[in-house]
C-alpha cells in the first residue's frame, strides 16, 4: 500500500515535470489558474499522473472540478484508493 505522503510525493513530482512548475509553488490551496496551468498543461499532467500511477482519469470532469492543488491531490488519492 502506498501511503498519502509518497503518493503526493509522486503527484507533486509528476506536475513540476509536465507543467513545469516550481515545486514549492505547489501548496495545497495554490490556484491551478493562478499557476499558468492551461488547458495543455492540464491534459499534459493528467496524462502522465496516469502513466505514474496506472489509473484512468476523466480528463472533461477533472478539468471542470479540479480548481487547487490539494483537489488534484485528493482526486488522485481517490483514484488510486478506487483502484485498489
């Protein structure tokens, strides 16, 4: 079982890498807006948080919900939990 910290760890690592975006610009309440994260960057990031993990995730709803980091932490803990 992974735990919450390795696995924010690997988010964490995976979105500096596809948006490239600092790490310590990534609090848990940071806007994705405010972070420059477009549109790409998001298809980028989820694609490679898919890769990470083996998980599928819905690229129009996440887009949609997704607003903070820590809402792309969580969602992606889900997934990963879902999964099993």
């Amino acid at each position: 079982m992974t735990s919450d910290t390795e696995i924010r760890n690997r988010v964490i690592a995976v979105v500096t890498k596809e948006a490239m975006i600092d790490a310590d610009k990534l609090a848990p309440d940071a806007l994705l807006a405010d972070l420059n994260i477009d549109s790409i960057d998001m298809v980028m990031m989820l694609q490679g948080l898919e890769e990470e993990f083996g998980i599928y995730i819905p690229v129009e709803k996440s887009m949609a919900e997704l607003k903070t980091v820590g809402d792309l932490l969580s969602f992606i803990e889900t997934q990963i939990k879902a999964k099993g």
